[in-house]
C-alpha cells in the first residue's frame, strides 16, 4: 500500500489500520456477463478481521500479510474487502478499499439464461447457458454435473401492522426435473428444461459431492412476483443503435409475452409522436423518425393491451414499458483542452491556457470558457467529479410527463405492497453546529473568458497560501455546444508548514497541536519554529529550533489548552535559510461541554421603581458563554428576546421546528436589537428568513404536501397546513417563495381540506387547512361554510375554532363568523395533543394573534392572557409552538401608542414599546439602573441565557437514557485506555415510563478528540457488529462535529430505543465528557440527563 501527500511528495512516517470485510462476489468473473454463480437463494454473512499496520517507509509503502477470517461455507463466490486507512500528521484518516477475489473451490459453475429479465412467455423453451471456469475465469471442461428443476410456491401470510395490510412471502419448491450434464471448454453448453407452464421456477446446477452449485430464477408467464420491486407488467422495449442524428430512423423493438395492441409514444417533457401498432407473439419493430425536436433525446413509451381471457382473469391485460432514445451529442460537444504546469507556488497569479475546439478538431471562435481551482481534499471526501455539461445538459433527461390511466381501478387495494417512490428534498438537521467553527475552503473561480480567433483563452487564477493539490476545471460553450476538461495542479512551499487541531476545544480540555514540517524542495539548514495561542487558547513549548535536511520530514507535538468559552487561534512562524518566512493561523472554538440554559423572570415595576441589574447575574455562568437581557413593557409580559433565543438553541431541524424559528422573524421588527446584539441590516434579517423558506420547501413531498423530517417521509397534514402559513405570510412581506412548490401545496391543502377524513385529528387539519387558504386567498366560501355548519361541534380544539373563525371573517361572513368567534373564545382550556403539536398556552397566544389580525378579539382578550405564563416564563416549560405563538401574540398586544417611560442611570430611554436592554459584561459590572419614569406600572422581565459553571447533574422525569462504549469486537471499552486511532462504538439506550407518546430527540455530545465515523449502524451492523443485535431505526439522525443526534418516537407499544453510532480517537489530550441527554420535543418537562465526566486519550503507541 503506497501512500502520497497532496503536495506530491511520498507521506512517510504515517501510522494506518485495515479491517478485511469478507462478502459475497457480486460479479466475480466480469468476463462472463450474465452468468450466474452461487445458488441464488443463499445469503451470506459478511465477516470482519482487523490487521495491524506498520508505518509507512520512504517511500510511503506499508506492507502488511492479509489475514482473511473464517471463511463461510458457501456456494457464492467470496471477495474480500480490504479498507486501508492512514493517519495524517493530525491524526485524521483517508481511506482506501482494495477488492480482492476468495475462491474456495477449484471450479465453479454459472448459468445465463437466454432470455431477458428472468422472465419468458408460457409455452415457450427455457433454455440456459452452462459453464465451468477455474479460479481465474478460464473456461474448463467438467464431468459428471447434474442438473435439477424445482417449481416455487410462493405462500403469503397478510398481518395489519399500524393499520396498513403488509404481507410476508415464503417460497416452498417441487422438484419438476432432473438430468445429468456436462460443460465444455470451448462454447457455453446449452440447458433446456422444455416449455414450461405458468409459474415460478428455479434451475439448479451443482457437481455432486461438493459446495459447487449455482442456480437461476425465472418466472414463466405473467405472475406476480414475490419482491415488491419487481413489476410484473413490464414490457422490454430496445433500441438498434446506441444515438441518432436527426433524420436517422429508430428501429425499435417491442417484445411481449402475450399478442396484443401498442400505443407508442415519443415524449420529452412533451408529447412528439403517438400512434398505434399490433403486436403478435413474437414481438413486433416500429420505426421512428427521429427529428430536431428530439434535442439531446426522447422516451419511446409503450403499452401493451389485450382482452382478458377465459379462466386466466387474474393474470394483467397491461404491459407498459419505455427506453431513451439518445441523440448523437458530437455536433453540440466542445473539446476543451487544458495546459497547466505539473507543480507551482502559492501566493502567486499563474495563467492558464485553454484551447477550445470542435468535433473535427478545428479552433473555435465565439465561445467562452470558465474556470475553477478547488482544493482535491476536499473533493476526495465527497467524491465529488469534476462537471461535465454534455452530460448535465444533452444527457438522458428524466421522463417530463406523468403517465396516467384506470388500471389501478382493477386492482384489489389489499392485495400487494405499497410502491415506493423516491422523491427529492435534503434531509432535514437536527440542530445548530458549534457556535462558530472557522475553516478556509480553497475555491477558486474565474471566468466566463471568451476564446480569440486561435480558439484559446487565457485565465489568470491568484493562489492563496496554500500547499496541496488543486484540481482545475474547465467548462466552455457557445451558442449550441458545451464542454469541459479536469486537470491536477500542485501547490506547495519548498517547505511544507502545516498545522493540525482538534475540531473544536471545551474549558479546561488540555489537547495536541500537530506541527508537520516537510523539506520537499527547502535547503539544509537550522529552522526555527514558534507557535502563539491566541484569545480563548494557549500553548506551552512556544519556540523550538531543528535542524532539516532535503527530503526530511519532521512532526513536533505542542499541548494547546482552553481557557474559556470563545473564539481562539494557534499561529505557526517559521523561518529558515534561503530567506523562508511562512505563516501559518488557524482558528478553533472553545464551546462550553455543557448545553446553554435559558430563564426568564417576570415582575411588575411601579412608577418611581427602578431595577439594578449586576453582574451578581451573570455570576453563575461560564464567562463568556452568558448574557443578559432587560425587556420593559406596559403590556402583559413577553420577553421576546428570550424566546426567540430559545427558539434558536434548540438542537433540532424538522419541519415543526424550522417553522417555529422563522415564523416570529415576519412579525418582529428589530430581531437583532431583541437579542441584545446591534441592530443588523434589512437584508441579513431578510437572508434569514429567504434561508428558512428554502429549508421548509425541502421538506415538500412530490405531492405538494410536506414531511416531518424531508420530502421521502409520510404526509403530515398539519404540518402541512403549518409550513404554508408560514410561507403565505413570508409572500405577503415581500418575500420570495417560489410558485411552483407554493401553489402545489396550496392544491394539496384544497383537497385535503374538502376530503380529508373526519377523526379528530382529521377535523384539526382541515380546519387549519381552511385558515390558510383564506390567508392566501384562494379559499372556496361554500368548503369553509359547509365545514363550520358540519362539524363545528365536532371541531377538536379552540385553535381549531378560532382558524374557522378568522376564515369565515376574512370571507366577510358575518353571521357565521360571529359565531364562529364565540365558540373560539368559549372554552381555551385543552389538554397537550401531539396531533398538532398543542396545548393551553399555544392555543390561547394563538387564538390572540388570529383573532386580533381579523379584529375579534374583543372582550375575550383577559381570558386568553390568563392562560398565558406571565409571572414565570420558563425555557423547560414551554415548548417551540409554544414559543413561536407567544411571540405573535406579543405583537399583536404590544400594538398601538407606545406610552412607555424608562430611565436609564437618570437619563431618559429611547421610545417604543417593548424595549429590550442587552448590558454587556462590562456595563454590569459597573451596574445598570433602569427606572420606570411613567405614571403607570410597567412589566420588567429578565431573560439570562448561558452555560452553568457548575455540572448539571444526572436527573429525568418520565424519560431514561443509557449509554455504553464497545471495541469492534464487542469487548467493553475502558476509557482510561483510550488510545490515538482507537475506534470505539457508543451504544445508547433510553425508555420511557410515563405510558405516553413521545417525540423525542436525542443528543449526545463527543469529547473534543473524538470523531464521528458512522453515524448509523443499522442494517450493516447486524453483518459486521452482529453482538449488537437489533437496533432501532431512528426518524432522523445527524453527525456534527461536536455532537451525534437522532430523533426517536416512544409509544406505549414501542417505549425503547437502542441505537449506535461509530467514534474515532483522533487527537490526543484530556477532554470533558458531556453526559446524553434524551428530551420530549414538545413537552420539555419529560427529560433524561446523564451527568459529564472526563476521559484521556493517549497518543498512539
């Protein structure tokens, strides 16, 4: 195994590992396509061995005698996955798999039938290719084989699982024949078993008295098939040639396996052409003229229809299948080529030539080329490829038109699995990042440069301080072709200087700074060396002075430690013979082990009283990591500041919670100033809401309606409802959403809002429905008027009465509404409901902002206020809907004159009302006095937000969480024997004991020398960790730089969870060790918190 820096030279001296994962062979001997190898219906159990490595040489070479595991008895062809892993001076890993073949047996037996998709029509000739190869491939001549028909049985046992018919499938075989049979060297040998009937079937080749067997499945006739990807009804439709030039006819093949007629279709995002054709038994061709309009390629659909037949009822009248017909890309294709030097240095402007021409080699004119430079790390870990606009442009598009009939009206809607459709969206986060985690991306770009008359451009790229591999990429076009090139380019000092630190520090961890000084190209002389912490950082052994020699590369190890929460900086000065002077600052944040705490407190201030706020506040709380916030007020208590803060912490990215944090941003003015922080311009407050708009619409489905966690999961229709209110009242401030997934949405509330089912939770949605299609005004007044006179008993909740109440007015429904109104105000008490997320305080501060926008709150308004926590307004006792209507509502109370008199150390405060206060560290220390200079009371609250000195300690309430540290190999891990690349897999467990439902969500976070590898074991671990046994399948799940988090549903019937993730001890050093923490995200009294410790990580041996 050879290994190389980025910056060209071999990487010496560098500490590895490597696991061998033993597996079945998918394709072991590619030269012989099609044939299969292995019986079919085995499974094989994958098998991992760790082998330990030296260090690498000179050279960059490790060697290392590849100890396979035990090897399973098996007739499938084995591989064995060998995964390489060296470490970089800084302790991280890039990795590499080598595949190499295991043959068990001295030969091995395949079979290809000959005829396409497993799958011929009945009453024809099964027929197979038999062959025998050696170990390397090469066909053999073989003796005495025997060969055996079986016809398979497939029995299904139906169960409702959560309300929905599933079905489990068992398969039970009949030997139909059997036979004796040869291989031939020279030419596969043919295997016909006869025509065969209707049914399933699995042939059998095998040489008796061995493990040497193979076989094939394959279905005759139409019959349904037993996995739920495999569709019974398709039709094989090919093509004669792999492009076409307009004017070219395409001779396309349609095969059926019953005679029937077609309705062939030519459709891009289009219909082009249709027309209909008989197909007999054995197939039929259609020739097509390809046109202009074609562009880079159309579909030819076809469908297949018959009649049904006697006794043969139950089998499909409809075949459908299609194929992309491509057209010939070398006329609209520019060759680009590149010309750059093997190797430069940085902190220079380097021009580029680039040559463009067509596809007869001649210089063209007129076009333009555009350049970037991106560092290939980077590119390496995404495995990212370079863009190639002939493929993303004139490539196969996707199918631009739905394909819709009635034969799903003939199907029993019980009788198979649901089909699964893949739909777009990103998946959602599950939290905030650290605070502010600094990192420079080399990303460079220029362009568009228009070519001269030789068909060249040049571009001129300014390299930044950076040593490494850059790779080049090139895109060009003109009017009607497109092009591209990639090239590698190396950067680097004749003394690579490179620095490595851990990804983020906690108060009081003690860590490593890696320094690699590499003399490539660099003289030989005495080098001197200095490293300063800086800010929240310092370092010890700050100067150093080494010799180097050419070619030598040297790792010095410096201890960084953290002092406080913040931002710090380590920076590397080295200087040497030859005039070499480099720089080298990289920045690092220093979090708090502990989650931040949120409080607030409420008193009223007569006239004449006055508040002294000190820094006795703040006492608690890490310095640094705390901050205060004043809030006055002649209206009932809403620290708006605080609750947006808390709404910004919480360490979750659903739909339900994205929302939440952006819906206040459209009605409260001055965020930043609310926050405490210095007011921001229109257009960052404006960035943040545009951000939210777009993280909302990834979680649109392909239906219109949205998911909980991204656009592949179920609908949620009140959330639904939820995201495009937010998003109704995001246009109408002037925001841009888009109009397609917009209106989408819209129609998907319509139809849920006129058929959407009449459970409780049924009637919850469709009245928000309603609500927000009045909001947008596109409601239908007979829907809303015949929903309020059917079920406004019915109607579930006082949000839900108060939305039918706001629609009907914004109709102008007079009599309806007034009703409406009172039913809404009648009765605000309600028990928490996760169907919409609800509770007392969320539907009355709602109730206050719907009914207050459409000027109905009236006299109902005392009655709402008092269900609102105005004397203590707790973080963990309120939850995000809680939290976002609390601050509508503010506003909507807070409206009018704004008579509010403060004084600040005797001197008056600006106007308005609320006004918001943020002392900083130093002003509390001095003390702030505020006095309420008007003649009525006023409302005083305090919001301290930070992170506690003090451990929290272990505590829950209705909640337990559990977790374990493993070895690979499932031995329990001693944490005081942690060493530098050792891998470790955390197992948390949690229950519930309350007998309720709980969304809960899950976060542990890592010590800062650890890292997350695998996020999720799930299905994988049952094969290469199979002592961890059954894991739970997470709704969501995220790996951040400092934290592992996944969101959990706990049931009554479901109360457990237990899932595990992977951790590498990257960096050596003394960390903090937060305790998991396990919390309802909807009710945040029930909670689990395990209590923090401290863990060493030694350095590698």
């Amino acid at each position: 195994m050879r290994s190389r820096f980025l910056y060209g030279p071999p990487a010496s001296g560098l500490e590895g590992s490597a696991d061998v994962v033993i597996d079945a062979d998918p394709a072991p001997y590619p030269q012989h396509k099609g044939f299969r190898f292995g019986l079919a219906q085995e499974s094989v159990t994958a098998r991992t061995e760790t082998i330990a490595l030296a260090a690498t040489d000179a050279s960059g070479t490790v060697k290392a005698a590849l100890k396979l595991p035990p090897v399973p008895d098996t007739t499938r062809p084995l591989k064995a996955d060998v995964r390489v892993a060296i470490f970089e001076p800084g302790g991280r890993p890039s990795r590499q798999v080598l595949t190499v073949p295991i043959r068990t047996q001295g030969f091995a037996l395949g079979i290809r039938p000959r005829f396409s998709d497993d799958r011929l029509p009945e009453g024809a000739e099964a027929a197979f290719d038999l062959l025998a190869v050696d170990s390397d491939g090469k066909p053999i001549d073989k003796q005495g084989l025997s060969f055996e028909l079986f016809a398979e049985d497939i029995n299904y046992q139906w169960y409702v699982q959560e309300g929905v018919y599933k079905y489990r499938t068992s398969v039970r075989s009949r030997s139909i024949r059997k036979g004796a049979i040869a291989a031939a060297a020279l030419k596969p040998t043919e295997l016909a078993v006869g025509p065969l009937s209707f049914g399933r079937y699995r042939l059998e080749v095998s040489a008796p008295g061995s493990l040497i067997a193979s076989s094939a499945r394959f279905t005759v006739g139409w019959h349904t098939a037993a996995a739920a990807d495999d569709t019974p009804d398709k039709l094989d439709v090919s093509t004669d040639k792999a492009s076409y030039r307009p004017g070219e006819t395409a001779h396309v093949r349609i095969a059926s396996p019953f005679p029937g007629e077609a309705l062939v279709t030519v459709a891009t995002d289009r219909i082009l052409d249709t027309r209909t054709v008989s197909v007999p038994s054995e197939g039929v061709t259609v020739d097509l003229p390809v046109t202009a309009a074609w562009g880079s390629g159309a579909y030819v659909i076809a469908s297949v229809y018959r009649p049904p037949l006697a006794d043969r009822e139950h089998l499909p009248v409809r075949a459908i299948g299609l194929a992309w017909l491509a057209t010939d890309l070398a006329p609209r294709s520019l060759s680009v080529a590149l010309s750059a030097p093997e190797k430069v240095r940085p902190r220079q402007t380097i021009d580029v030539p680039l040559k463009l021409t067509d596809s007869d080699g001649k210089p063209v004119q007129d076009a333009f080329v555009m350049l970037a430079a991106v560092d290939e790390g980077i590119l390496q870990l995404t495995g990212y490829r370079a863009p190639d606009p002939v493929q993303h442009f004139l490539g196969k598009r996707r199918l631009g038109l739905d394909i819709r009939d009635d034969y799903q009206r003939l199907i029993d809607a019980v009788s198979g699995p649901m089909g699964a459709l893949r739909q777009g969206g990103d998946a959602g986060g599950l939290g905030v990042s650290l605070p502010d985690v600094p990192l420079t991306i080399v990303s460079l770009f220029q362009g568009p440069v228009k070519a001269d008359a030789n068909g060249v451009a040049r571009i001129a790229l300014t390299l930044p301080d950076f040593n490494g591999s850059l790779r080049l990429m090139a895109v060009a076009f003109d009017r009607s072709r497109v092009g591209s090139a990639s090239a590698p380019l190396v950067v680097r000092d004749p003394l690579v200087a490179e620095m490595a630190l851990p990804r983020f520090l906690a108060p009081g961890d003690e860590s490593r700074v890696s320094v690699s000084l590499h003399a490539v190209e660099a003289p030989e002389g005495t080098y001197r060396v200095a490293l300063q912490g800086q800010g929240a950082v310092t370092t010890s052994d700050d100067v150093r002075t080494l010799s180097l020699t050419p070619g030598q590369r040297i790792s010095l190890q410096s201890t960084i430690k953290a002092s406080e929460a913040g931002r710090g900086s380590v920076k590397l000065a080295v200087t040497g013979p030859a005039d070499i002077a480099l720089t080298r600052e990289l920045a690092l944040t220093v979090r708090p082990a502990q989650a931040p705490m949120t409080t607030f407190a409420t008193r009223k201030l007569e006239p004449g009283a006055e508040v002294v706020a000190t820094a006795q506040l703040i006492q608690g709380y890490v310095p640094g990591a705390a901050s205060v916030r004043l809030g006055f007020s002649t209206k009932p208590p809403f620290d708006v500041a605080g609750l947006l803060a808390a709404l910004q912490r919480y360490p979750n990215g659903c739909l339900e919670q994205i929302v939440s944090r952006a819906l206040p941003l459209l009605v409260v003015d001055d965020v930043d100033l609310a926050l405490g922080r210095e007011r921001t311009a229109a257009a960052t407050l404006a960035s943040r809401v545009d951000s939210a708009i777009a993280e909302v619409l990834d979680k649109q489905r392909y239906d219109g309606a949205f998911g909980l966690w991204s656009g592949r999961g179920p609908e949620e229709p009140w959330l639904t409802a939820y995201a495009l209110e937010f998003l109704t009242r995001a246009r109408g401030e002037g925001h841009a959403v888009p109009a397609a997934p917009f209106e989408a949405g819209l129609r998907w509330l319509h139809r849920h809002a006129v058929d959407g089912g009449s459970e409780p939770q049924d009637l919850a949605s469709r009245a928000y429905a309603l609500h927000v299609l009045a909001l947008a005004g596109v409601a239908t007044p007979g829907s809303i008027r015949y929903f309020q006179d059917t079920f406004r008993d019915r109607l579930p909740t006082p949000l839900a009465r108060a939305q039918i109440a706001a629609a009907l007015v914004r109709l102008g429904d007079g009599p309806r509404a007034e009703a409406a109104v009172e039913r809404a105000l009648g009765n605000p008490a309600r028990d928490f409901w996760q169907a919409d997320y609800g509770s007392t305080v969320r539907d009355a501060a709602a109730i206050i902002t719907l009914l207050g926008e459409v000027e109905r709150l009236g006299d109902g308004a005392p009655a709402l206020i008092d269900r609102l926590p105005a004397d203590a307004l707790s973080v963990r006792a309120t939850n995000t809907q809680e939290q976002a209507w609390l601050v509508l509502a503010a506003r909507t109370l807070m409206a009018g004159p704004a008579p509010l008199k403060l004084a600040i150390a005797g001197t008056p405060a600006r106007t308005g009302d609320p006004i918001f206060l943020s002392p900083t560290a130093n002003e509390l220390a001095n003390g702030v006095k505020i006095t309420n200079a008007g003649p009525e009371p006023i409302w005083h609250t305090t919001a301290l937000a930070g992170v506690p000195k003090e451990p929290q300690p272990a505590a829950r309430e209705g909640l337990k969480v559990k977790r374990q540290f493993f070895r690979r190999n499932g031995e329990p891990a001693n944490l005081d024997t942690v060493r530098q690349n050792d891998v470790l897999v955390v197992v948390l467990e949690g229950e519930v004991a309350t007998k309720l439902s709980h969304q809960a969500l899950l976060t542990h976070p890592l010590p800062a020398g650890w890292e997350i590898e695998n996020p999720r074991l799930g299905v994988e671990a049952a094969e290469t960790l199979p002592w961890l046994g059954t894991l739970s399948e997470p709704k969501a799940y995220e790996a951040r730089d400092d934290r592992y988090a996944a969101a959990v549903d706990l049931t009554p019937d479901a109360p457990t969870f237990r899932l595990a993730y992977v951790v590498r001890a990257v960096t050596p050093g003394t960390y903090d060790l937060p305790g998991a923490v396990l919390e309802d995200m909807y009710r945040p009294r029930y909670f689990a918190r395990q209590a923090g410790g401290r863990i060493t990580v030694q350095p590698a041996q």
